[in-house]
C-alpha cells in the first residue's frame, strides 16, 4: 500500500474514531488534580476556602469539557457533571474510612496523612470510587481510562464496575486484579497479587455475573486466585497465600496451602539436579 494510501486510510478511520473519545491526557491530569484536591496538602497552594471554591469551580468546568468531547450535548453534560459533583462529598468520606482501614491494619503505616498521599492501593481505591460513580451513571469509556491510568501508576487493575463495600484496605497492591462484576463487602483486606476473576470469557457471558462475591470481613493473601461469578466467599474467611479456588467457601472458613520443603546438604547432593534455563 502506498504512503499516501496509507495515511488517507488512517485519517479517514481515526478522524471518525476519536470524535467520541475523551483527550486522554487531559482526563489523565484531571484525574490526577481531583485527587489532590480531595487529599493533597493546601498549605502555598490554597490559603483561603474562596480560593478553593475557584479551585473546585475549575475543576467541574475541565471534567464537563472533557465529557462534552464524549458526548456532544451541553444538557447531558451538565446533568452528568452536577451528578457527578454531587456524589463527591460522600465518596470523600468513603475513602477517608478506606484509609483508616489502611492504617488501622498495616502496621508500617504511620499516620493517614502517610495513607493518603504515599500508598498506592489507596490512589487505586480513590480512582475506582471516582470512576464506579461515573459507571453507575452509564457514562462511556471514561471511567475506564481512569481506571487504566491508575493501573498504569499503581500495578492494581480495579475495574469501574466492580462494587466495593466500606472500609477497603490493599496492602502493596502489585498486581491485583478486581474484574467487573465482582462484589466486594465491608472490611475486606487483600493482598498483593489477588485475582477475582473470571472463570470463563467468553464474550456472550459479557451481561452476567462472571466474577466472585467476597463478603464482609475477609482477608485474601497474597498469590490468591477466585474464579467464577457463583462463587462465594462467606463472611470472616481467610484466603491463604497463592490459593487457587473455584468453588464457595462457607463463613468463617481458612483456605490455606500445604507446601513441603525440604532442605538438604549440597554436598553430596543424592538426587541429580536436571533442568534447563
């Protein structure tokens, strides 16, 4: 295909493409900046509550700017945003609750202020709770991208249309992953490395429950993996390190799994050590 070709044919599908996509840079810092409006330190930055009133009046005009780019109608627009704004105060408190569970928990954490501008798993927990709000309002592709963008930062996949109750604490974090139609319920703490997922992906399972139910009180360590969207996890279990399960576990279980390590002296060594890297 010749250059010229090419680039018409690129133009023509990306022009069409992007008119119903949000500018990914701009709703990137936007994110970043509602964060640190809720969390971040006022001091030389806001010396007055007028000037943060500019501040949160600046902020709803750049999310209705990036919405408007997604869908194209100043009324829908401002519905959404005055929604969206008006949820802000609880979902504030909400996560004020998540970081006390942080730092009620981990015994590294040193005060909430440590909590809230130094975890990751709290930017993810905040960028989920932000995002889960625009989902419910059946906005399109943003609360995904906001969702991405703290993937990217933080290592944790938290997808906006997961429902998690109060209370939520992520130790580390690396690695989890919350599919879509997962339930979460209050105080429940999770490990680095956690998959609620899917047990089959099949696209024409798009509409049901294909994720795992956790409910209250329940710790899931590190390496763990439940699958399926019947599966349930009663309240006060523990998931031990590195489980594998498919299959619901009743209230107040203890899931853990049986290694055996044996340690020998190298030299001689009896068994022949056979492998290739």
């Amino acid at each position: 295909m010749a250059a010229a070709q090419f680039i018409q044919q690129l133009f023509q599908r990306n022009w069409k493409t992007h008119q119903t996509f949000p500018d990914k840079q701009l709703a990137e810092s936007f994110i970043d900046d509602l964060f640190n409006f809720l969390f971040g330190s006022y001091e030389k930055k806001f010396n007055s509550a007028e000037k943060l009133a500019v501040e949160y009046a600046e902020l709803r005009h750049t999310f209705s700017a990036i919405l408007f780019e997604l869908i194209k109608d100043e009324t829908i627009v401002k519905e959404h945003t005055a929604s969206f704004f008006d949820k802000l105060s609880a979902i504030y408190e909400a996560l004020l609750k998540d970081a006390q569970a942080v730092l009620e928990f981990d015994p590294a954490a040193q005060s909430i202020e440590e909590v809230l501008v130094a975890y990751p798993g709290f930017y993810a927990t905040a960028i989920y709770r932000l995002s889960n709000q625009l989902y419910r309002q059946q906005i399109k592709t943003l609360p995904r991208l906001f969702a991405e963008y703290a993937h990217s930062k933080t290592g944790i996949d938290i997808h906006p249309g997961a429902t998690i109750g109060g209370s939520f604490a992520i130790d580390h974090g690396t690695g989890i992953v919350i599919g879509e139609t997962a339930i979460i319920g209050e105080r429940v703490k999770i490990y680095q490395g956690v998959t609620l997922g899917a047990l089959n992906v099949a696209k024409e399972l798009a509409s049901t429950k294909r994720h795992p139910t956790i409910d209250d009180d329940v710790i899931i360590y590190s390496g763990a993996t439940i699958l399926g969207g019947e599966t349930v996890i009663g309240a006060g279990s523990i998931i031990g390190g590195n489980i594998w399960l498919t299959h619901s576990v009743a209230p107040n279980s203890v899931v853990y799994h049986k290694s055996e390590i044996k340690i020998k002296d190298k030299d001689p060594f009896p068994e022949p050590l056979n492998f290739v890297i």
